[in-house]
C-alpha cells in the first residue's frame, strides 16, 4: 500500500535522470575544463554552441517537464480516484499554475492482456470510467494527462507491452486524449533500443495528437549520444530512492554529457521513508534545477508537509530549471576531503549565473567559488541573490562568493553583472 512508503508527502520532485531532447546530440566534454586565456570563458566551460535546436520537432520540451508521476508513492496501487484528486490536489495546493500541469499514470493501468480486438483495456477495478473520460476531467482542470507503455512484450510490473503494436496503441492513446507517453525498457528481447524505440515515436506523430514522448531506457545503451531524435526526454540511469547515495548515483552519468539544450536528469525525486532530511532534499532540488532536469512530483501531492510544499514551490529555483536559455549546469569545481567540497554553476540568461556550493561531506565547511572557475573575468563586480532565503546577500561582490555549508546541504546563488542593475535604475 502506498501508506507503507510514506504517510505524509515529505519530499516530492521526482527528478527524473531524463534529458528533455531541446538540443544537441550527445558530446562528451571533460569534467574539470580548464580555462584558456585565448577563449571566451563561457564557450570553455558551458559549450552552448548548438543548443536551440530542436531535433525532434514536434514543438515539446522547450523547457523541462514539469508534473507528477505515481510509480514511487504508489506503485500499483493506483486507480481514478487517486489520479482526479491529484489533479485536484496540484490546482489547490498551487503546483499547477508554477508549471507542475502533467499528471502521469505509470505501470499497472491495465489489464493483464489484451482484448480480443488486440487493444489494451484499462483495469475495470481501478478504472472503471475508462482512460478517456479520466482525461476528459484532467483537461477540465487545465492540466495533461500521461500514461505509460513499455517497449518490450510486456512492462515492468507484466502488462502489456506495446512493441510491434507501437501504432494500435498510439492511436488508442490519442483517442483517448493522451497528452505524455514514459516508455520503458522491460522485457525487451534483447533488441537494441535504437530499433526498438523509433516505432513508438512515428506512431505517436502519426496520429497527429502532440504527445510527449518521454523515453525510460534506464541509460543502459548512452541514449544521449542517440536518443535526441527519437524522443522528447530521455533517461540516464537507473531508478533514483530516498537515500543520500542513491541521490547522487546518477549524476556522473549526465556529468559526462553536455546533450542537451533544457533538461536532462534522473528518475524521480522520491519521497518514502523519510530517509533524507529536509537539507538533503533541498539540495536534492537545487542540483536538479541547476541541471536543468524534469521536475516530475513522486509523492502523495494531497498530503504534503510545509517542509516538502516550501521546497516544491521556490519560484526562485524552479525559474532556474525553467530558465529559456535551457543550458545543462555543471560540476566545475571540487576540493576538500574526497572532493566533497563542491561548487556547481551554469549560465542563464541575462547575462546571469547559477551558482551552487554543495558541501556532501558529513560536517559543516566553508566552501568559495572563485570567479576564474565558473568562467567569469576575475575583477568583474555581480550581485548575488540566495534563492532560498529570497534575498540579496551582496549588490556589489567582487571575485568570489563562499558560505558556510552545512553538512549535505546546498547554497544557491544567482549572480548578476553589476553594471547591468546600474543599467537598469
């Protein structure tokens, strides 16, 4: 039962290591790039010279998604009623209208088989109105309906799965008003991904309904050095827990990618036990807007705490993973005991950046990010915002910003060029 994952919704993006398809084909970069005098900073560290582009095409994943999914709260214990007061949930509680519109049914929709005719049957115990007039009511609260499918014979949990039915199975999801499609990986055959994925995403354009098309192949074939024209978001690692190792698990992976104009993370940001705090899911949630990942809640949105609800709700971060230049952030600096001092940044746009100061050690440190390393000329003055106290802790700093960190917390920054707020006045 989902009550024996978590009673109260604690913390809740499910982040996951998905890479929204805004941009450009995978291209390793190093981890560490080190500066050349000769080159404009920025091109060295965050190269942004092909993002933009959109190769898939079908005008989604401008920025990264943003919703909720039922897998890590639920499970299969899944059914209308929970989906219609989610959808409640997020237009009462204020997620929808900061961009959390998806609502995502996963695994365990349907029923064990198929019908006679071939076609997929909703589980008549856990849906009996039918998948079209669930998204009927879901569109009525202005938000959008995902449902799930697996390219392999069967899913995960042994429904069906939709390979060589990639069209019946589009066409029947469009008719019933489909808006996101996760595809996942089990029971596959052994068929390369890269075969088995294409069909999906031409069935889904051919029905002329515009679907996101989010692809769960768990990282296993480096979907970012192909998945770019196949789908909208991709995944690059396998499923995320509420641990503090699990949380950083899929990192490296998206670390070794510079892929993406707009999002690109992991799986979810899940809340069952309560075995993270609130300071590791905050800084959960700051990496991964830094990141520019998918935003996808994992928990029971109708029972949230303040604490997770406080998180969920930053309108300052959540702009940062929505920010329209759609540039991944990154890891450019670490030192300190087994480099866990470490300092993130990227670029947004305005002529501002994010800055994050990571402490995953076990005790509080000072940690200082040097303008030299996030790519900034060295005598230039920023102002330096605290997107989680909502202030200005500087109008006027000059090369370098550092706090004290508490241990597996994470401080976030934006800087801006001072000479543009004198600009401005």
């Amino acid at each position: 039962m989902a009550a024996d994952y978590v009673k109260a919704c604690r913390l809740t993006v499910i982040l996951y290591v998905y890479v929204t398809a805004v941009a450009v084909s995978g291209r390793l970069l190093p981890l560490h790039p080190y500066l050349n005098g000769q080159e404009k900073p920025i091109a060295k560290i965050y190269d942004i010279s092909k993002y933009g582009i959109l190769q898939l095409g079908n005008g989604l994943a401008t920025t990264p998604q943003m919703g909720w999914n039922s897998w890590n709260f639920f499970r299969c214990d899944i059914n209308e009623v929970v989906i219609k007061e989610t959808a409640d949930a997020l237009i009462t509680a204020g997620l929808a209208k900061l961009g959390y519109n998806y609502v995502n049914i996963d695994d365990c929709w349907s029923e064990p088989t198929r019908n006679s005719e071939g076609k997929m049957v909703p589980d008549s115990k856990a849906f009996p109105s039918g998948i079209k007039a669930l998204a009927d009511y879901v569109h009525s609260k202005g938000l959008k309906l995902g449902i799930y499918s697996d390219a392999g014979l069967f899913t995960c949990q042994v429904r069906p799965g939709s390979l060589k039915h990639e069209y019946d199975d589009a066409t029947l999801f469009a008719s019933w008003g489909i808006d996101y499609l996760k595809y996942d990986n089990c029971f596959n055959l052994g068929i390369e991904p890269e075969e088995r994925y294409p069909p999906m995403r031409d069935a889904l354009n051919a029905t002329g309904r515009t679907i996101f098309y989010s692809l769960c192949e768990w990282g296993v074939n480096d979907p970012a050095l192909w998945a770019g024209k196949i789908g909208n978001s991709w995944r690059t690692a396998d499923d995320i827990e509420d641990t503090w190792e699990r949380f950083g698990t899929p990192i490296p992976l998206l670390l070794a990618f510079n892929m993406t104009a707009i999002a690109d993370i992991n799986d979810k940001w899940a809340a069952y036990a309560g075995l993270v705090d609130g300071t590791e899911y905050r800084a959960h949630f700051s990496i991964w807007a830094l990141m520019k990942a998918p935003l996808l809640v994992g928990c029971d949105v109708r029972n949230m705490t303040a604490e997770t609800y406080e998180i969920l709700t930053n309108e300052e971060v959540i702009a940062v993973d929505q920010d329209p230049l759609g540039v991944q952030g990154r890891k450019i600096h670490t030192y300190g005991p087994d480099g866990c001092y470490q300092v993130w940044a990227g670029p947004l746009t305005g002529q501002r950046y994010v800055v994050a100061l990571w402490n995953q050690c076990s005790k509080p440190a000072t940690i200082t990010a040097e303008w030299a390393a996030i790519g900034l000329e060295s005598s230039a003055s920023y102002s330096v915002r605290d997107l989680w106290k909502h202030e200005f802790i500087s109008l006027n700093s000059k090369t370098s910003v550092s706090a004290q960190v508490d241990a597996h917390a994470c401080e976030m920054y934006i800087l801006a060029p001072v000479t543009l707020i004198h600009a401005a006045a």
